[in-house]
C-alpha cells in the first residue's frame, strides 16, 4: 500500500467533487460509543459511481477497506484503522412506494420507520430505536422488539469488491440470528422492504410504545448497544445481572445498572477499557455457567 498522502491526492482526483474524502479521521466521531482511533482515510462517497472507484482503486493498491455503518454497533480500537474507511452517510435516499420501501445503505433505521409510517405503511416500527443504517442492520439482521430487518425484506442491492452491481431476491439469500453471509462478502447498497398498509395513527402509537419501552430498559449514555449475542437459553443482559456485574467498571468503561448487555462510555473511556470489561464479563459468564459468551458489537481496528 502506498503512503495515505499519495492514496488521498489520486484517489480524490478520480472521485466526484462532491465525494468527502479525509485523511486522519477520528474515529470517536463516527460511532456512537464515541471511542476509537483514527481511520488513515475516510471517505462519504456521493454516488454508487464513486463507491465504486474507491472499491476498485482499493483493490489494485491492496488498501484495507472498512465499511461504515451508523457507527451504533462498532468498537473501534485506540490505534485507528488502517486503510480506507466508508461511510454511506450520502447513499441514504428513502422512497415509499405503497407498500414498498426503496432505502439505500445510509438510510437512518429511525427516518425509514417515521417516512413509512407518515405514508401508513406499518411493520418497521421496531427499527424505530435502533440507531443504526440500513446497510449496518442487514449485515447483521438487526432485530428489536421481537422483529428482525430481513423479516420485511424483498429484495437487496450489493456491489462485490469489483465493483459490479448485483441484486437478489429474498429466496436467494441466507439470513441467520444476527447475520447475513451475502452482505459479509459484499457491500450493501440498499434494499427494497415490504410493509403492510394500516392507519398513520396506530402505526406511530406502537412506535411511540416501542420507544417508551426501550427508553425505560436501556441506558441514555453512550454505548454500542447490547454488547453479547444472546446465548441459548438465557439473555446475556440476564446472566451478566445474575453474575452481579452491573456497575462493574475498568476505567471509563461501565456495565449499565439498567441492562447487563450494555457496556456505557461514562465519558473518558478508551476502547482497552471496553475490551478489558468484555473479557471479565467472558470469563465469569465461563466459570460460573459455562457460557461461552460471543460478541455482538464488531471490533475493529489496531491497539
Ligand atoms: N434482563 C435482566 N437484567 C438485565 C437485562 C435484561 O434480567 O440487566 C432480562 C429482562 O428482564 C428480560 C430478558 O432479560 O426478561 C431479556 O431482556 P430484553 O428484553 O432487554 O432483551 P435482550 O434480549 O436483552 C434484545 C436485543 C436488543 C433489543 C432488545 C429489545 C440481542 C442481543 N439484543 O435484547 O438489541 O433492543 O431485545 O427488543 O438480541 C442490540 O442489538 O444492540 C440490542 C440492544
């Protein structure tokens, strides 16, 4: 790989005018834990065109790539990320179309379930909380309120490191708790859900319900969300409860007292506190119950 300052100069030269691309980019401002180091490059393509000139540039110079969701599900290690980091803040178009949602990957979970709602197309009131991109949840089918993304799924668009466009239909892709292998060896572009059609007013009071509920359940401050997958039978914020560990602490990284599963930045925390905190809760999780816990947040980057 050549040197960041090369990459940046011919790689800016070959995109729009309106791409945003950044060398040294603090990572804390792009995930909502607000920790990480910096990413070498990063780049908010404005076009699919854009994206793929940085995917195919990438390939030929052997630059890293990492895709950026909403940052809501990410640690990000204190030495950055080295290579290229995307972000599909620009790709984030949301058009309802009866009972069609046309979303791209950047597409805010909470504007997808409010447009839906105000053209009273109901379904996606559990993504109402989740504060992440469409492209993040359908890499990982996110899921809330007893609802999962790819539940609502028609069809999704992705774009293969080559830089080729590819579209299938549900039938043809594999989902799982948690995970999507067609969107871990591709990038999603966007997708088309399904909603059913019913009143505007009762679609927002269940969205209003939802909020209400997470609100009371999970912690205000900064996190990654639930931290752990939830293992078999018993929910990881449960069994981290049951293990007395809310309220454990190293440095500033705290396990929430409202919910086990949620390890908080209480303001000056590094992400070695949060992997320090997360291999304690393993351990103990092990030697108590035999668990072995697995975690939900991605980790990425250097130390
Ligand atoms: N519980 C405790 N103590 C705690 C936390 C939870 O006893 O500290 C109990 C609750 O009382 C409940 C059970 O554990 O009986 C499950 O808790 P909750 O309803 O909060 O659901 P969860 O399984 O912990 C899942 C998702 C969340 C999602 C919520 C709400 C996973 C890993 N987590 O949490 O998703 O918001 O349901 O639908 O699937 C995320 O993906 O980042 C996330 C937070």
């Amino acid at each position: 790989m050549s040197d960041t300052s090369t990459i940046h100069r011919e790689l800016s030269a070959a995109l729009s005018p309106t791409a945003v691309l950044r060398q040294e980019e603090p990572m804390a401002r792009h995930t909502t834990m607000h920790i990480g180091g910096c990413a070498d490059l990063y780049l908010e393509p404005d076009s699919e065109s854009d994206l793929a000139v940085a995917i195919q540039f990438c390939d030929t110079r052997n630059v890293p790539v990492l895709l950026l969701g909403r940052g809501s599900n990410l640690l990000v290690r204190d030495g950055g990320v080295r290579g290229l980091v995307v972000s599909f803040s620009k790709l984030s178009s949301i058009r309802v179309e009866g009972c069609l949602v046309h979303c791209g990957a950047g597409a805010k979970l909470k504007n997808l379930a409010w447009d839906a709602c105000r053209a009273g197309v109901a379904g996606f009131e559990f993504l109402e909380g989740i504060p992440g991109s469409v492209g993040g949840a359908l890499r990982m089918n996110a899921g809330a309120m007893g609802g999962a993304i790819f539940d609502r799924v028609e069809s999704v668009r992705v774009m293969d490191y080559s830089g080729q466009v590819h579209e299938y239909g549900i039938s043809q892709i594999a989902v799982h708790y948690r995970s999507c292998p067609l969107i871990e060896s591709a990038i999603a572009l966007g997708a088309v859900l399904r909603g059913t059609s019913d009143k505007v007013d009762a679609i927002s009071e269940r969205m209003k319900a939802y909020s209400q509920k997470r609100w009371t359940a999970q912690p205000k401050e900064p996190s990654a969300g639930c931290t752990f997958k939830n293992p078999g039978l018993v929910p990881a914020g449960k069994l981290i409860d049951q293990l007395g560990l809310k309220g454990a602490r190293v440095g500033g990284a705290v396990i929430s007292n409202l919910h086990g599963n949620f390890i908080v930045n209480d303001g000056n925390a590094t992400a070695r506190d949060v992997l320090a905190l997360i291999e304690m809760v393993k351990k103990q999780a092990k030697a108590a119950q035999g668990i072995e816990l697995e975690t939900e947040i991605e980790i990425v980057g250097e130390d």
